[in-house]
C-alpha cells in the first residue's frame, strides 16, 4: 500500500539569497531516517547550492538522490525538466520517502503548483507544503518590496507613470503561494522592524499562515514536512499577479559568471566583493574561491552587500582550483565594468 500512496513533495520558495540552502541542510540534518530527494533549481550557469547539499555527507539524501536543474526557471520549463527528473526519481530503489523542490529566487511557485494537476503527475505525487522563506533584513530595509499604498496614490496623480516593480510581484507571488512561511535572518533585526515585517506579511498573505521566525535556517525538518496541503487542490485560495498568463519570463533579470584570480586574504576579499556589490546594485553573488595556501574552497555567499563565507571541504585531488562566482542583477547592469572590478 506504501507504493501506491502519493508521494509528498515540499516546494521551497523565497527570494534570492533568502537562505533556501541553508533551510534545507537542516531539514536533511533533522529527517531522522526518512529517505529524502532532492530537486534543486538555481538561476546561473554554476551549481553553487546544488555542490553544498551533495557535499553535505548527510545519510538521510544521498547524492544519487540530488536532482539539479540548470536549463531555466523551473516554473518555465515544468515539462521538458520538472517531469524528467520525477521519473529519474521515482525510478530510485529503494524509493524516497519525500521529495523537497528547492526552486530558484525568481520562480513563481504556483506555475510549478499547477503542474502536480497534471493526470500523469497527479496520481502518484501530492504538494505537502509550499515553504516562503524570507530574507527578514533585506524586506525590512526595503530592497524587494514596495508601499503598494503609496504606489497607488503615484498612479492615481499621474496615469501615465508606471510604477510596477517585478521584484516586488516575485515576493509576494511567493508569499501568496505558501502554506508557511519562514522569516529568516530575525538576528538582524530589532524588534520593531520584526513585527513590521511580520505584518507585511500577514496583510499580503490572503488566508491564515503562521509565520515561523528563525535565524540562520534553523527549523526541524518536523515543521516543515507532513503540512497534508494538497496545494494542487488549493490552487484558487492561491492567488498570483500572473494568473491567467500562458507563461512568464525573466527578462528583468540577468546572470553571468566571472572567473578570479586566487586571492591571497579573505579579509581583503570580503569587503571588495561587498563594495562591488554596492556600487554596480547588484542583487546576488555566490560561488566558489580560492584562497592561496588553503587546502579548503571557500564558499562566498552575498546579497546586496551582505556577504558572508566560510571553508566548505577541502579540494578534491585533482580537482582544477577554479574561483567563479555568479552575479545576478537587473537587465542592464553593467556586466564588463563588474567583472573587471572582480577580476
């Protein structure tokens, strides 16, 4: 009978940077057993958190069991990946247990939602949860939401001034989506600017969600599987700023990557990355360094300016010792003046 139950599947959305990863190291952490699956979309031609999860040597998701999808969004390209890689999966002996779909910071997650209706889908998988993880200090300082209040008021005095932010439509498409939604990152936050967030959230969120607050992605892997959502059955409590397109693009973002030189101080390093990121308003920043006489790569992760780092595993031997970050942005940025600035 355990074979022809549906398989639960955990959608895991949030804005770029917002702590997706790290949310999921400690839900495999916490998984006590239970044979876990992974599909993880990322938005740049570098598998960086798709490389932490397969190196994090946890025995509950092997890395056979690490799905990764780089070919675009997930929300667009459901048919030619998304179904490919649930069959490589369930084709998995013995099988998982529960898959976790950790999509990219600018999926929209109800497209992908919509794609477990689907007859040769909706017989064998059901969406258990869909997960918002917010970056707390980055939506209290403003940088990916509005005063739709304010916006309208704008409209109003002059019809002919467009005022559509698409960051702004991404984060609360993700919010309106979710079963639960994860406000990460409350470290760096006071406790005014924290109730603030809190009811941002909650005015946005067109139905009862609770909102677990967290730093550094600490949650048991107990409150985020088994919700029983059937988010496919739910789909019209689910609102979106899409609904009713065919599809969606992200023509407002770009992605490129940059190959360095190995760096000779990481607290050197740190800071310049942060000053790049300032200067060229660059969204994201993530990838892999080296650091001369290190035997370890170092993780470098930023968003906006924030930048955090750390020693990851030692390089394997004969591993070529490549430093690549990718760089995500807005169309337009500048992407000759940043990569000479990194390189």
């Amino acid at each position: 009978m355990n074979d022809l139950a549906k398989l639960p599947v955990t959608i895991i959305t949030g804005f770029l940077g917002a702590g997706k990863t790290t949310l999921i190291r400690h839900v495999l952490e916490t998984a006590h057993g239970r044979r876990l699956a992974l599909i993880v979309n990322e938005f740049g031609d570098v598998g960086v958190d798709g490389d932490i999860l397969k190196t994090c040597g946890i025995a509950s998701c092997p890395e056979e069991n690490i799905v990764e999808l780089a070919n675009g969004c997930i929300c667009c390209t459901v048919a030619d990946d998304f179904v490919p890689a649930i069959e490589r999966l369930l084709a998995r002996a013995p099988r998982p247990e529960h898959i976790i779909i950790e999509t990219s910071g600018l999926a929209l997650p109800k497209p992908l939602v919509k794609a477990f209706d689907w007859p040769t889908i909706r017989s064998r998988l059901t969406v258990d949860g869909v997960i918002a993880v917010v970056d707390g200090a980055a939506v209290a300082a403003g940088r990916f939401a509005d005063d739709p209040k304010k916006i309208a008021q704008q409209r109003a005095q002059d019809p002919a001034v467009d005022h559509d932010n698409p960051l702004e439509e991404v984060y609360e498409d993700q919010l309106k989506c979710a079963d639960l939604v994860i406000l990460n990152k409350t470290d760096l936050l006071d406790a005014t600017s924290n109730a603030r967030v809190v009811g941002d959230i909650e005015r946005t969120v067109p139905r009862a969600v609770k909102v677990v607050a967290t730093r550094e992605g600490r949650v048991d892997a107990a409150v985020l599987l088994g919700l029983g959502a059937a988010a496919e059955d739910d789909l019209a409590a689910r609102p979106s700023h899409h609904d009713g397109e065919a599809e969606h693009d992200h023509d407002d973002f770009d992605s490129f990557t940059v190959e360095m030189a190995p760096v000779e101080d990481v607290e050197t390093l740190i800071p310049h990355l942060a000053d790049v990121a300032q200067r060229h308003d660059i969204l994201r920043m993530k990838g892999f360094v080296e650091v001369r006489g290190k035997p370890m790569r170092l993780l470098v992760q930023g968003v906006g300016n924030r930048f955090r780092q750390q020693f990851d595993r030692p390089w394997s031997p004969g591993e070529k010792r490549v430093s690549r970050l990718v760089v995500i942005g807005e169309k337009g940025m500048d992407r000759a003046a940043i990569a000479a600035a990194l390189e």
